[in-house]
C-alpha cells in the first residue's frame, strides 16, 4: 500500500487551466472552498489578459492584473480603482496581500507596500523599497517576500509583513553548483520553494545534478531563514538520482516527487545524520508511488455508465504549490497531498526511528499503539531493549506534556502576572501516548494472548513502570494490577510476595484493597495488605475496617491506640463488631475501654445519645447485670 495519497479532490477547472480562466472573466469569477459550503462571486469586463488574480484574506477584495503597469481591485463585485506603481518606468512583475486591507506591489525596481481603503477608493502608500528584482515568491503563512536580486538571481533579499509595517530581513546567498561566464541568471524560482516546516521557515533550494561536477545526483539544500538573525544553510536532502522534482511540505515532512521514476521520496529534517555542520539526510522510506486516483467524469461527453478514468500521476502539466497542493491542468483537478502513516509500519523495520518518525505526525495515536501491539505480539517480543527504547521515547513526550501542564496550572495559580501570562495552555497533541491508551489499547490485550510466555508478559509490564518511574510519572494503581492479577493467573505468589517486600510495587490504597480479595487464594495477601495500608500512614480508617472484618477487634483497638486516635473513634463500631462475635468476654473488655475513656474526656462513664450506644448498654445489663454496670460507675 502507498503512503501517499490525494487527501482531497476538487473540481476547478475544464478541460485546460487557460480557457476557463479566460470563460470566467468574460462573466465573472466564483471562488470555492474545500468544502463548497460557501462560495464568492465577482463580476468583472473582459478587458484582454489576466496575468495575475488574488483575493485578499478572506476574499473580501479581489485584485486583477492585465498589464505590467497597473492593478484593478474589485470590492463587492464593482471595479472601484485602478492602481499603478509609484516608482516610474517600472514594470509590476506581480503582487500579494499581506491582509485583508494590505497588499504589496512587486516591480522590477523594488516593492510597495499599499493601504487598501474601501471607503475612498483610494490606496496609501506606506513603505517603498528600491531593489532589482529578477523574481519574487511569497510565503503566506509567515507573511515573508522573498526577492531574488543580482545578475545570477542568487542573493535572495527578504522581507516581512505584520499590520501596517513591513521589515527588512537579512539577505542570504544561494550556493550555486557552477558560476556561468559571462554571468547570468542562474537561479529561477522554479529552484526555490518556501514553506515553514517544524514552525520555523526554510527555503528549500532544488540543486540539480552538475554535470561539471562529480556529484552523485541532486539534492535538496534548506536554508533556515529565522525572523531575526542570519539565514544560514543547515539541511541537506541527498534524492541519489537526476531529473525534474517538484516539492510539496506536508505534515512537516519534505516530499519530493520525481517525474522520470514517477515515485516520491520523504524526508524528516528532525532524523538528523551530522556532516560537519550540515544535516544530512537520506529518505525516510523507500521510494513510492503516489496512491492511485480514479477520475469520475461529467459534462456532455461523459456517459451515465462510464468507468472512472485513472488519474494520471506525475504527469508534466502538474503544478505544484506550498504547501501540499498538486494541480493537474490537463485533467482540471486539484488536490491536496496526504501522507497515510499506517503502511510505514511495514516500511521502516527499526522501531527506534520509527517511533520517532510517528511521534512527529499529526495523526499519530493509532499508528503508534498498533506498533506497540504488533511489536509485542510479534518478532519484538523476546527483545526487551527495542520495548524499552520505544517505552522511553513515548514517555518523554508524556512527561514533557505533563510538565508543562504542571507549569501552566502553577502560573496560573500564581495569579495575573507578567510571567503567567506569557504560559500559553498546553496543546496535547496526539503524540501523548498517556498510561490510558497504552493500559486499554495495548497492555491488557497483551495480558490475555495466548502463546506468549508469562515471564515476557511480567518483564514487558515491569519494563513499562520502569520507563514510568525513570522520567519521574506517577505509575497509575491500574498498572499494578495488571501486574498483579497476571502474577495471580500464573500462580507466581513468590514473585508477587518479592515486588511488594522490595517495593517494586507502590503503595496505594486499591492494590491494598486487591490484595485483601487475594487472601482466600493467596493467605500472606491479608498481612501485606496490612501493611502495605501502615506505610500509607493516611489509611488508618481502611485498616481499622479491614481488622474489624475479620473480627479482630482487638487488633483493631491496639491498632487505633497506636496512632493515637482511640479517643475519635466511633464506640458503637467496635461493639458491633464485638457482639459479632458472640465472645461476651471480648465484649466486656471493648464495653470497659470505652466506658474509662468516657470518664477521662468527660468525667461520667455513661455514653453519650448521639453515640447510639443505648442497646450495647441494654445487652451489657442483660448480660453481666445491673450491679456490673453499677459498680464500674462507682469505680
């Protein structure tokens, strides 16, 4: 199976890009969404050729170019100004809006940074800068121009847009492979392509195989181009053959299609192999093809009945735009490009680097607990060190989620403050594979197969706590159980009695509780329940409850005086519990205690009525007689 595929089709065009372009400027434009729930429509004269058409943000103003000179913008439907650059004999090589209501004109001389003002109708110049310009290229998502300048075209100068204010950033050079004398333009736009991968921006330069050289084939050289700073080359993408490439960026990955071999190659510039000061990098995984698309024709040539018309990849009238948008002119199409995760299981054989490739994708959570699933129900499952690497990997990105929701709720807590409110609320992303997910979609499951030795279910559990326990996570009771009842099921009580007298197993209050329903199988259970409950030091009520089940009240008593909260606790507890036991004599002596602590805190051994004792003083009558009760009030 591929794992690339056309995430989603839409129908933009007729047969050829240009006749439907020009149709609809003879009656007007229509734009439409992905999902075609809302659309725009403009109307505008046929006025000769469109060399350039773009919406503002939001599709709130259209802007149409037909000669080099100037700009028609169109504001709900009706054409209301002409704009022309002001710089004089310079051509307008084209233009991009910066926001809705700002738009920057690029020319031949140098770019113009406008204020749209629907209301006069009018535009306000508000930052020029003089510049050859061979070609320029706009990346929308960082609001970043980049201009190429020089006779070679390889001194790339940037610039960046916020509201009302453009700034200058630091120009950079592109390596070329060959400087050509005389000198001339060397570097076309078709060599470059802009997109922020991993949140930063990078501009990828496409070096194609020298001839002049002894280069192995083309690569791909990224250039880190940061807000502020120099822009330094740091990636380098090896593609090991020649031809034409295009580049699309999805879900940070880099993918490189290549026309002759009609296969696409990914790279992760976060899988590092250092050269020097370059990352170096090879693809991901194995070359493949673009997953097979069917096109179901329409209009008066097709029949009812026709079969769909394969879709014709890495076809030479494809068109393709940053970040993940392929258009086929020839076939009226447009997609967008997805990467499918769950094929690379099989594709990328080290589960170390697997993991890592996964835990960087946006879709990641099933992949990654069905590659956990498979690599303990297969081949993996004797090779404790690849559990424990891929263990590791997922736990440090639990705990670095888990600090820093830790660190937001404590600046939050803090009150309002400069540095709380620099905390933004962590995103959990689906590379949190908490102790949840990994307990219901892969740990129980594992438990209950059949085939697989007891000693690699517990050493697979105990691995699990121990990668828990070495990034400093509170291994949730669940675990423990899991552990537990598996060491039950196999009858292993030696282990068990050893992960408890070693506290391999924390303490907490429900493995106490489960222990306690192991005493019938396993007798020694109740003692280290016991215990268990006493290094607790915060479950006196759940041992006093557990001693008075198995009606050891004395036990109980001894227990509660040696924590000293005998004179809190509820007297008509213990004489339930002591009648239970049908012992008048162990009766007697609960019945003494809590008269002698009455006349301690209160000078009168008789009962209190909100203590409810009267029927336990009415059996002590029956019993031992009224001159016994009378004579231990005289005393």
């Amino acid at each position: 199976m591929n794992y690339i595929c056309f995430y989603q089709v839409i129908y933009l065009f007729s047969c050829y890009f240009i006749y439907f372009f020009i149709f609809l400027c003879r009656f007007g434009v229509v734009v439409k969404g992905p999902d075609d729930k809302s659309s725009v429509a403009f109307r505008m004269d046929d006025k000769g050729e469109v060399k350039c058409i773009k919406f503002s943000l939001g599709n709130k103003i259209l802007a149409v170019q037909r000669t080099t000179k100037s700009v028609v913008s169109i504001i709900d439907g009706c054409c209301r100004n002409k704009c022309s650059c002001c710089t004089q004999n310079a051509s307008i090589l084209g233009f991009c809006w910066t926001n809705w209501n700002e738009i920057v004109f690029v020319t031949d001389q140098g770019i113009e940074f406008y204020q749209v003002l629907p209301d006069k109708r009018t535009l306000k110049l508000l930052k020029s800068q003089s510049i050859n310009v061979n070609w320029y290229m706009y990346c929308p998502e960082t609001a970043v121009l980049l201009l190429s300048t020089t006779v070679q075209g390889n001194v790339l100068q940037p610039f960046a847009f916020k509201t009302a204010t453009m700034s200058k950033m630091s120009k950079f050079e592109i390596e070329l492979p060959a400087v050509p004398k005389p000198a001339k333009l060397s570097l076309s736009e078709r060599d470059i392509a802009v997109a922020t991968i991993y949140d930063q921006l990078y501009v990828m330069y496409l070096k194609h195989h020298s001839r002049t050289t002894n280069s192995p084939g083309a690569e791909v050289v990224l250039y880190h181009l940061p807000r502020e700073g120099t822009c330094r080359k740091t990636h380098v993408l090896k593609l090991n053959t020649t031809g034409k490439f295009a580049l699309n960026v999805v879900d940070n990955l880099v993918v490189v299609h290549h026309q002759s071999s009609q296969s696409s190659l990914i790279y992760d510039i976060k899988l590092r192999e250092l050269d020097g000061a370059l990352n170096v990098h090879q693809p991901v995984l194995p070359a493949q093809s673009i997953n097979p698309y069917k096109i179901h024709l329409t209009g008066p040539a097709a029949a009812p009945s026709q079969a769909p018309v394969p879709c014709e990849l890495y076809s030479s009238s494809w068109s393709v735009f940053q970040p993940d948008i392929i258009i086929s002119a020839s076939e009226g199409y447009l997609w967008y490009l997805q990467v499918k995760l769950q094929p690379t299981l099989n594709l990328l054989q080290d589960k170390g680097k697997l993991m890592d490739f996964l835990l960087r994708r946006r879709d990641c959570k099933m992949v990654i607990l069905s590659v956990c699933s498979q690599m303990l129900t297969e081949g993996d499952k004797g090779n404790l060190s690849v559990v424990a690497t891929v263990f590791d990997k997922l736990n440090q990105v639990y705990k670095e989620y888990l600090d820093a929701e830790q660190a937001y709720t404590v600046a939050m807590e803090s009150g309002p403050s400069r540095s709380s409110t620099s905390y933004k609320r962590p995103v959990r992303t689906q590379a949190v594979i908490d102790q949840s997910d990994m307990y219901t979609h892969v740990l129980s499951d594992f438990t209950e197969k059949k085939g697989v030795k007891h000693k690699v279910i517990i050493a697979v559990l105990m691995e699990y706590i121990r990668s828990l326990n070495q990034f400093q996570i509170p291994v949730q009771h669940y675990l423990y159980e899991l552990v537990i009842k598996t060491l039950v099921q196999h009858n292993l009580f030696y282990m068990l009695h050893q992960f408890l007298q070693y506290h391999v197993l924390s303490d907490s209050k429900p493995l106490a509780c489960l222990l306690l329903s192991l005493e019938s199988t396993y007798p020694p259970a109740h003692q280290l329940s016991l215990d268990m409950l006493k290094r607790l030091s915060t479950a006196n009520d759940e041992i006093v409850e557990v001693l008075l089940s198995k009606q050891q009240v004395l036990g109980a008593l001894r227990f509660i005086r040696s924590v000293g909260a005998h004179d809190n606790v509820s007297a008509r507890k213990f004489l339930d519990a002591a009648r239970q036991t049908d012992d008048t004599m162990l009766f007697y002596t609960i019945f003494r205690f809590f008269e002698q602590r009455n006349m301690r805190l209160r000078g009168n051994p008789g009962f209190n009525q909100g203590e409810h004792c009267e029927e336990h003083v009415a059996y002590f009558k029956q019993v031992f007689g009224e001159n016994a009760l009378m004579k231990q009030a005289m005393a």
